[in-house]
C-alpha cells in the first residue's frame, strides 16, 4: 500500500522505518528538510519537504492515490486539516495522532466533522499500559491479544529463575499453570522457538496464558511479591493524570510528585482524593520524606528520560520491585536490565504499534481477507500475530498437532484455541474443530490469510 506520514519527528521515524521493512511504500512529509533527509537518506523511503497543511504538498506525495495517510505532527489542529485536505484530496484512509487528551472526548464529533477514519491519543495508549501493568511487578509488559482472555507477558529470565536451563518441553511440569512460550529474544534477536530450545540467563521471553492465570504464573515463577495497595507517581502531566485517575477508582493510595506549582494546583482540582506534593522526583531527600521506601509501586512519566532514570534508580535503591517508566531512548533500556527494572514504556513504540494494527486491517480489509493479523514489538523485533477461524475448508479437523498430517510452516506456533467461549493452551494431542479460532504466533514474512496457510 502507498502511505503517507506527515511528521518526521521520532515517532514518525519508527513509523516510516517499520512499515517500509514490510514493502509499503512509503512518504514522508515535513516542514524540517534535515529531517526529511535524515529519513530518506536512512531508510528507502521517499520524502517531501514542505507542510502537510498545504494541498500542493499533499498532491506532490501522492495523496490522490494514497491508501493511508497519518499525521503525526506535535500541533492537533495541523492534524486534523491535513486529514480533512487529504481525504478531499482523495486519499482513501486518515489516521490522526491527537497529543491533547480532551480533544479524545469527543472523538466521534472530530471524525465526523475532519472526515477522519481512526484517532490515537499517545498519551492515552501509554496510561492504558501503565494502569494495567502495574498489578505485574517485574514482567517487561503484559498485553491482551485479540480475546480480552488471553494475555501475553514479556519476561526477562534471570539467574536462578526457575526457567534458566529449562528445554521449553520442560517448563509445564514444574508449574501447576497451563502456557506456551510463543517467542524468545536473546542476543538481539527474536526466535519462535520450538520444544527443544533451552532457555538462559538474559533471555527475553513472550508467555501466553488465560487472563485468570497470569498472577498464579507470576507468582509460581517468584515474580510477584505482595499486592498493590500504595503508588507514587513523579510526573503530573497528561498521562499522569489519566494514569491516576484509573488508579483511583481501585482505591488505591496515590502520591503525584509533580515540580510545575501550577501544575499542582490543576491536579487538586482534578484529583481531590490523591495527594500531590510540590518537588522534583530525582530528589532523594524529598522522596524520603514522602516515604518512597514504603510505597508498593513507582511510576516514572515525565517527558524528561534522564530524570524518569534517575527517579526508577532511586527507587530500585530503596528496595521497589514494581518500578514503571516512561522512556524513549532505546538505549537506556540496557541500564535498566542490569538492575532488573525491566518495565520501561515508550508511547513512540506503543503508537507505532497501534498504528501498524490499523494499518494491517486496512490491508486485510482490502483484499477480503478472512484472518486478522497484528504486529507485536517485542525486544526490538516485530512478530506478527495473527487470528484465524477454522472453517468447513480446512481440511485438517480432528488431526491431534502433532501427527506428521498437521504440519506446520517454519516458524509458526499455535498460541491458543478459541471454542465455545474457552481458552486452549494447546498440546501435542489437541485438535483443531469446525468453529474454532486460532492465534498464531510468526515470523513477519509470512501474510495468512485463511487457517489452512500455516501448513507446509
């Protein structure tokens, strides 16, 4: 498909660079030429260098044949012109990418009046992860799939887990939990593994499991150590504020360490029940005083990735193990490791992801394709996911998996069974029936679109 991205920051950078690895053609277009050339000289993509604003410049990418165009410029009402001349312009789909939380409220309105066909709110995506992270202590991350019933958690194996040195088919019978270790990043590199590999120190690892089993996983796993009851957040902008009042509805004690007075007193209008407290969060005689050593988890989201550091350091040294932050440079992320704060977020990589989502639904849309698939950032890589129904076609029901009938492409893995409502981990004598759903875990190389094309 031809896409379009208007804005050549970082997030629109990832954006161009994951979507041309999967032979999109791709656009760029922004107002800052060095950046439209460090793009295009990086990657194969091509650029425009003028605003997004302007129809000539839209005409000159191509937006009258333009399957997709996303804005993704820092100005909101940029944004929504760009979608509303390109969609008159005659590109057939505009996503646009809002920074201003209130403006999500009335979301509908907004696609209606701009002609747009999806809005993302990066601030909103990142709270959404934060607030359902923070009851996982240190798992990388833990995500929904396409059934609000299974979940994926990103885990680092460290030594003396219970993991290290384990073949895969060895896993299950030291746990009383039913998974499937469905990816394994070491070195760099991402693998779908298969029952033979073993497992090491340092290794990143996906696990699939039904949602009502994930904490018992966890804790099997000594992963988890005490609920949460108390939470202090350095950083009371946007997502902040959304990310506490989620937390608030659970009843939890909250604490905003917020360094903008005016910004303080915003929050106690907007958050009478949590307490916020003037200062900065790398201030360790402040956190003391606030009793940083007695709170169960830290959450880190200021837009400054030095002080987010700084604080999640402090906090590991007073003994938290449920430590999150907000982060954008990938490198930090190897500080973070060596001390076992493994749970750092990016919203540049969370909304490339949920743009990738659309993206390929778009492409599966258009071409009348029965499966659904998505791509999952993991370690560094992408991995697609996808989730196919076994109908009357195929040709392979009642076949246990791993009868020589049912084989499978290289690197696929069947995640989970979906029938009659339940979740399946499956086994070596598990059978596909008329009815079912498939998730599948694969190598980005690979396009499904009906179940029988995971077979040899």
């Amino acid at each position: 498909m031809k896409i379009i991205i208007v804005g050549a920051g970082y997030s629109g950078g990832l954006l161009a660079e994951q979507l041309g690895d999967l032979g999109h053609e791709i656009v760029v277009i922004d107002k800052d030429k060095k950046a439209v050339d460090n793009i295009t000289n990086r990657l194969s993509v091509n650029g425009v260098w003028g605003s997004g604003a302007s129809r000539n410049v839209l005409l000159q990418a191509g937006a009258e044949m333009a399957d997709i165009l996303i804005t993704m410029t820092p100005n909101d009402e940029t944004n929504l012109l760009v979608c509303q001349l390109a969609k008159n312009s005659g590109t057939r789909r505009v996503v646009a990418c809002i920074n201003r939380t209130e403006l999500m409220d009335d979301a509908d309105y907004i696609k209606e009046k701009f002609s747009i066909d999806h809005i993302l709110c990066p601030q909103r995506i990142l709270a959404e992860m934060v607030t359902r992270q923070i009851y996982f202590p240190t798992t990388n991350r833990v995500l929904t799939l396409y059934d609000q019933r299974v979940l994926l958690a990103e885990l680092t194996i460290e030594k003396g887990s219970v993991f290290e040195g384990k073949k895969l088919t060895d896993l299950k019978p030291s746990l009383n939990v039913e998974f499937l270790v469905v990816a394994v990043s070491r070195n760099g590199k991402a693998v779908i593994p298969q029952g033979s590999f073993v497992l090491k120190e340092g290794d990143i690892i996906c696990v699939v499991t039904h949602n009502k089993e994930m904490m018992e996983l966890l804790s099997d796993m000594g992963l988890i150590t005490k609920p949460v009851k108390s939470v202090m957040i350095v950083g009371g902008g946007e997502t902040g504020l959304i990310v506490s009042q989620h937390l608030s509805k659970l009843k939890l004690d909250i604490k905003i360490i917020e360094n903008d007075r005016e910004r303080c007193e915003e929050l106690y209008e907007h958050l009478p029940k949590v307490d916020i407290v003037y200062g900065s969060g790398d201030d360790i005689k402040l956190l003391e005083e606030e009793k940083i050593s007695k709170t169960d988890a830290f959450i880190c989201l200021t837009n400054n990735d030095e002080l987010n550091l700084l604080a999640s350091l402090i906090a590991w040294s007073k003994g938290i193990k449920n430590i999150i932050l907000k982060i954008r440079k990938a490198s930090y992320e190897k500080v973070l490791r060596q001390v076992t704060i493994n749970v750092s977020l990016s919203e540049d990589v969370l909304l490339a992801a949920r743009i990738m989502d659309y993206v390929q639904s778009v492409k599966n849309l258009n071409r009348s394709e029965a499966g659904i698939s998505r791509f999952f950032q993991f370690a560094g890589d992408l991995i697609m996911v996808s989730k196919l129904d076994i109908t009357n076609s195929f040709g392979k029901v009642n076949i246990p998996l791993k009868s020589d009938k049912m084989k499978l492409k290289k690197n696929v893995l069947i995640a989970a069974i979906i029938r009659d409502g339940d979740m399946i981990i499956p086994k070596g004598s598990d059978v596909f029936k008329t009815g079912d759903s498939i998730i599948v875990f694969s190598e980005q190389t690979y396009s499904f679109t009906q179940a029988s094309d995971i077979l040899e």
